[in-house]
C-alpha cells in the first residue's frame, strides 16, 4: 500500500472491482463489523474484516527486484508480455 495506517505493507490481492475501481487485499485495511444476534441465546459479535481500497493507493511489487513498480508491457513473437519498469524482468 501506499498510503493510510497500512502504508508499507504488502498482502495478496483477493478480489477487484474494475468498475469501482478498487480492490481487496488480504490482511490489509482492517475494519470492524458489528453482528447483532438475531435468535434467543445468541450472542452479539465484533467480527474484523477486509475493506475495498482504491487502486490508486496500491502498487505491484516486482517479484525479481522486490521493489514497488508500474508495469510495463512488451509484445513477444505472439504474446503480450508484463514486465517490471525498474529491472525489466518479467512478472
């Protein structure tokens, strides 16, 4: 991440959302959310979950040079290929 109380860290994306522009990571950008019980006995619940962020915020980290990069593209013999801007390597 690039910003907010979780800026420096890293996680694994889970899910996006192209139209809203933003994305879910694992273990980042924490939130609580509070359960009311809904039958007799049960018990109200403060569970901590994952929340959209903007993709704006977030940065790809290269796997080679281990450093946040955009990406680039180049276009072998038939594919269309990523790669790291900094270190040129493939991702």
């Amino acid at each position: 991440m690039l910003s907010g109380p979780d800026k420096g860290k890293s996680g694994k994306v889970a899910r996006v959302l192209p139209r809203e522009n933003s994305v879910l990571i694992e273990g980042l950008n924490m939130a609580k959310h509070h359960l009311k019980a809904r039958k007799q006995g049960q018990k109200g619940q403060v569970i901590v979950r994952e929340r959209f962020i903007d993709a704006a915020k977030v940065a790809m980290v290269c796997k080679s040079c281990g450093k946040t990069t955009r990406i680039g593209y180049t276009v072998t013999e038939s594919n269309k290929v990523r790669i790291c801007r900094k270190c040129k390597a493939e991702i």
